[in-house]
C-alpha cells in the first residue's frame, strides 16, 4: 500500500524541508492541497488525516523548515468505500475548490501564485485557476492517473524538475518572469 495512514509511513524526502525554508524566508505563503482518498476508503478518518499532517510538520520543523501555513484536503472519491464520502465534489482535484478556498482565506491572488505536484491532477487544478505550474518527479508522477469524473486534457506544466529543491530555486531564480501565461480555465 502506497497510502500514508501511520506515521511510521511518513518520510521526509532529501530537499523538501530546505525547501520549505528557502520559500518561507522569501515570504511565501505555503499551503498544501491534498486528495486523501483514505478517508473515503475507511482507512483513517478526518481527525488521522489532520493527525498525520501535523506529524509531518513536526518532523520537518526538527529538519529546520518553516511552518506551513495551511493544510487542506479533499476526503471524498467518486467510488469511495464509505457511502458519506462517495460524491463528486468541487475539492477533489483536478477541480480548484481547495485551491479556492485556500486562496480565499489566506488573501492569495492565485494568478501570482505557484502550484507545485507531482501528479497530473496537481497541475491541472492549477491551470484551472491561473497559478503557474511545477510538475515534481518523484516517480508519483508516473503513477496511473487518479480517478476523475471527467475527461482530462494533459497537463501542460510551466515547469518539470526532479524534486521540491529544484522547484523552490526555479521559483526563487525568477526564470518564469516575463513569460506567457495561460488563460484559467473554467473550475
């Protein structure tokens, strides 16, 4: 199983937590949006979910990154175990709802934002509303695509790298200056 639903599961990947930092001393907001698919599957429930990421905090903390500022996810699956979580939503990605809500609460404009994945559905909700997009290899990405309750387009990132370090330094560089934009697309 590829899910994390214990923290003996969780694993800080080389780079993440510097990365984190370098984005955080540079002002940035960061904010994790999450399909959890393990809550419509009966695996953990919400309160797990919140438990786990504030595992994952901790841990990156002792590994010297900066707080995140919001974590936000989606626990319901089109085909999901537990009948209160089987719906079609607007915050499962690729839909933009977590991204919006996030964006709505913290003050974001999400069109000088960026949306950093590794899964396809990552890049598409950020095409969805605007934010440029980093697709991260880490082999997820590579991963049969998620369920979706509509037809998907192939993600278009503005950038591809092989992990969070390298995504920090290319938002950092500033290389994305100046070039074209997308139009959003409809969430």
């Amino acid at each position: 199983m590829d899910q994390l639903v214990r923290p003996d599961q969780i694993r800080i990947l080389p780079g993440v937590a510097e990365a984190i930092a370098l984005l955080k001393a540079a002002g940035f907001a960061l904010l994790v949006v999450s399909n959890q698919p393990v809550v419509a599957r009966g695996l953990v429930d919400e309160p797990e979910v919140k438990a786990l990421q504030r595992e994952v905090e901790a841990r990156l903390a002792l590994e010297g990154a900066g707080p995140l500022d919001g974590f936000y996810f989606c626990p319901h699956h089109p085909k999901a175990t537990l009948p209160a979580y089987r719906q079609v939503c607007d915050c499962r990605k690729p839909r933009a709802g977590l991204l919006l809500r996030a964006a709505a609460e913290h003050g974001i404009d999400l069109t000088t934002s960026f949306m950093v994945g590794d899964r396809p559905t990552d890049i598409q909700a950020g095409e969805r509303v605007g934010c440029r997009t980093i697709w991260v290899e880490t082999g997820r990405h590579l991963a049969p695509p998620i369920e979706s309750s509509e037809p998907l387009p192939p993600p278009r990132p503005d950038h591809v790298c092989p992990d969070l370090l390298h995504a920090a330094r290319w938002i950092l560089e500033g290389n994305w200056v100046g070039s074209v934009r997308r139009a959003a697309t409809p969430a």
